[in-house]
C-alpha cells in the first residue's frame, strides 16, 4: 500500500526537509531548506535553536497525510536543560574556541588508550566528551543548572513532543557510551559530567512521541539521529565496499557486525561508531569539503558575491596541483582564511605555495582524495577486509572532480549515489518503525533500483603521489 514520512535532515551548512513515498519505489519530495550557521554569540559560537525548530514545525504544518517524522543531524554537539525542561544556554557549536584545548582537559583524568578502550570512539577534540571537560572546568556553573543533556537531535525531537531521550547511533558519537550501549561512569567522571543527566538510550526503530495536532499528530520515530548513520543506512551497499559520506565532514568507513576495538585501531584512530540494527561503522573523520566552504567564504568576503560551487569545481578542474596538504591538520579546523592555511602548511612543508584560486582548490581536492585512500587502507588494516571498490553518499557525490580524483588515488571503481543518502536511511528506518518495511535490507534493495548511482573507474598510477603524502610530517603511515 506504501507509506509517507517527513525527514528532516540537519547539516552544519543547510537544512532539508524532504517527504518520502516509499512502496515499489521512493519518491523523494523537497519541501524546503534553509541555510544553517552557528552565530556568534556573547562568549560562545552557538547553534540557532529557534531558526531550526522554526523550520521543522513549518515543515510538518505543509505535510498531508504522512505517517511519522524523524530528524537526522550532525554529532557531538548538544545541549543542556535545566530541571524546568528550558535551555540552560544555547548550544554551543563544536567549533567554538571555547573548546580549544579540550582534549588535554579531558586526558588528564583518563589516558588516551583506556578513552579508546572503553569506547573504540575516535579520539579528537570535537568529541562531546571533550567538550564537557571544558565546560566543566571553565563554565562549572552552567554544567551545575543542567539537569538533562540531550545531543541536538533528540533536543529537537523533545520540542516536538518527544520523550527526552537519547538516540544510540547519536549518543555513541559522544565518547562517552560503551560499545554494548550504555553511559560509562568512569568516562562520564573523566568528563565531569554527573551521570545522572544522561539521558536514557534508545534504538532508531523506537517511536517516542507524537506532535501536537496543529503539527499533525505524527509519530516521532527515534530514527537514525547521526547523518553518518543515517547515510549509511540508506546506501546499498556489498561486501567488500567502503563508504564515504561526504559533506562538511568526509566520514570513510566499513559497516561491520561489529566493532573493532584493538592497539592497530587506536593507532589509527579508527572510530567504531554505532549503526542501525546492532552494526558498527568502522570509519574516521576527514576534514572533508568544510575546506572548499570556507575557501568559499573568504573569497566571497573578498568579492562581495558567493561563488557557485560549480564554478569552483570548474577552477580546479582546469588547473594541475603541485603540492599537498593533510586535510586533518589541526591547522584546518578553525582558520580565519582557509586559503592562507593552505598557503602556509604548503610554505611550511617546503612545497610549491600554490596562488591561483584554481591552484589552492586542486591542492584540498586531491589531498581530500589522497586522505581517504590513507584511511582506507587503515581500515582494511584492522579489520581483515578487502575494499574494492568504493560508494560515496551525500553532496559531495555530485563532485565530479572529486569523485573521479579518489578512484584514481584509490585504484578502486567508485560509485557516486545516492546524493541523497541521509535522507532515504531516514525515511527507511521510519517505514521500518512504522511497520510500512519489514526490515531495513528490504528497503536498501529499493534503493538499489530506484537510485543506482553514476560509477568512475579508476585512471593513472597514483603510488608516487601517495608516497608524497605521506611522507607530509603530519600524516604518518596508514600501516600499524
């Protein structure tokens, strides 16, 4: 008979809301989107709550008869309510400086090796495990009013009329929940967190609420909270292929049964973060194409006007890099001119510092794709597994440029599709939920058919440019 959903999918640059009829096949409606910013704030670089709820509530009021909702949005960040269920202070992006310095914070009540051992979590200082370490010896009295923390999310499923609840893939993000799914209290003390604000953990499959009528009186479904989850989740894919979800971040991994917790894998700092039905998504974060946005942004501060990205992809198509940088360079996190950090890791490395606008955007492109063969082989490292061939989900699929540099770094047939993947895992996991799918594979396989996805063979050696990168001071070798 087929069934509706509304998804609404949140990312650190923009905001979606899509409709999906799902039967036979899946129809994919666009109701909307919005431009998302952290703003800045007194004393914090914060995220717009009311901007974003404000979208969703419009979102659901446009809906006619649609079964459920669930929102999707990026990890790590959070916020904190006080005992009267209000916002003890607006959430804080994980990009404020405030959090500058939070992974030595947090590391002095727990070594690195045990943080990993305890949750298999990618160590890096975005982790919302860091970001409370810094709140609590910075800002004690705001983490003192909180009587509840919730990832933002599941804070906005709350204003909706949901319980106040913690969704699991979203939750494992915050380095402080065990592999099996529970809050650690040895991490959660390191952190200074009380363990008593954490919420309690739910699966994406659970519905925790309605809306209010005037919204429609939908289900809230738990869904797939993380986006990363979420792409996964609505990306066919086979044994033996990686996936890179790629947008502001490039998350490049493998789903497996499991996770995958050992010295190799701390070395690497591989993250086991938690997928739907019980699977883990053995992946680490790159920088991804957060540097073509703020390359972006600088030269539209320049210019008084926004280069479209099709024009910037055409600039660096037309061009040839000599040099290359590490992406995750902590030089690359929160530079004031993206442009100029490029520049000067070139400069500092004793490479050719490239000028032209082309020149810089080749330099991030080939780097991005050159990083991901890095991680790729990292994860065939530790977990046994043969990739050979590769899918890339999200915007960054319709990089053309990007997408065929990476199966030429790579040696591997690329798939680019679907470009909404985040979406469809959303909505599956909803119809699934709802009882409209009997389980996720079911849905995956319409995928498959309705969203095939444009391949890129692989051209060229790329071993000697591989060799360069990693010979950069700040990669290291992909090999334990």
């Amino acid at each position: 008979m087929g069934s509706s959903h509304l998804a609404i999918d949140l990312g650190a640059e923009s905001g979606r809301a899509f409709i999906g009829r799902i039967g036979t096949t899946i129809e994919l409606e666009e109701l909307g989107r919005f431009r998302n910013a952290a703003r800045q704030l007194p004393g914090r670089l914060a995220w717009d709550l009311e901007l974003i709820q404000g979208f969703i509530e419009d979102a659901a009021r446009r809906c006619d008869r649609v079964d459920s909702i669930s929102i999707d949005g990026w990890g790590v960040d959070f916020g904190l309510l006080d005992g009267a269920g209000a916002l003890v202070a607006p959430p804080r992006s994980y990009r404020d400086p405030f959090n500058a310095g939070s992974l030595d914070l947090l590391l002095q009540g727990i070594s690195a090796a045990e943080l990993y051992d305890r949750t298999g979590i990618q160590v890096m200082e975005i982790n919302t495990s860091c970001q409370l370490a810094a709140l609590s010896r910075k800002a004690p009295d705001e983490l003192a009013r909180a009587h509840r923390l919730l990832m933002v999310p599941d804070l906005l499923r709350l204003r909706l009329g949901a319980e106040p609840v913690g969704e699991r893939t979203n939750a494992s993000t915050t380095q402080l929940l065990t592999p099996s799914g529970e809050w650690d209290p040895a991490l959660a003390r390191a952190a200074g967190v009380p363990l008593a604000i954490l919420p309690g953990v739910v699966n994406s499959y659970e519905v925790v609420g309605r809306t209010a009528t005037e919204l429609g009186g939908l289900r809230i479904v738990a869904g797939v909270s993380h986006d990363t989850a979420a792409a996964v989740a609505g990306a066919p894919l086979r044994l033996g292929e990686a996936v890179i979800s790629s947008g502001t971040w490039s998350l490049v991994g493998l789903e497996l049964p499991g996770p995958v917790i050992s010295p190799a894998a701390f070395k690497l700092n591989l993250s086991n973060e938690h997928g739907v039905d019980g699977t883990t998504r053995l992946l680490r974060n790159v920088m991804g194409l957060w540097m073509v946005q703020e390359a972006r942004r600088a030269w539209a501060a320049e210019d008084g006007f926004e280069t479209s990205y099709a024009d910037l992809s055409n600039m660096a198509t037309g061009t040839r890099g000599e040099s290359l940088v590490n992406p995750d360079d902590p030089g690359f996190l929160r530079p004031d001119d993206m442009p100029a950090a490029v520049q000067e890791y070139c400069r500092r490395t004793g490479q050719v510092v490239p000028t032209t606008r082309g020149e810089i955007l080749r330099t991030i492109l080939e780097s991005l794709a050159l990083r991901y063969r890095w991680v790729i082989e990292a994860l065939e490292t530790v977990s046994g597994t043969s990739v050979d061939a590769l899918r890339v989900v999200g915007g960054g699929s319709q990089n053309e440029l990007l997408c065929q540099l990476t199966a030429d770094a790579t040696g591997r047939p690329l798939t680019a599709g679907p470009v909404e993947a985040t979406v469809l895992g959303n909505l599956l996991v909803q119809a699934v939920a709802t009882g409209a799918l009997p389980d996720l594979a079911s849905g995956r396989a319409i995928v498959q058919t309705t969203h095939p996805g444009r391949l890129y063979q692989p051209s060229g050696d790329a071993s000697p440019a591989f060799e360069r990168f990693c010979a950069l001071p700040t990669v290291g070798t992909p090999l334990p």
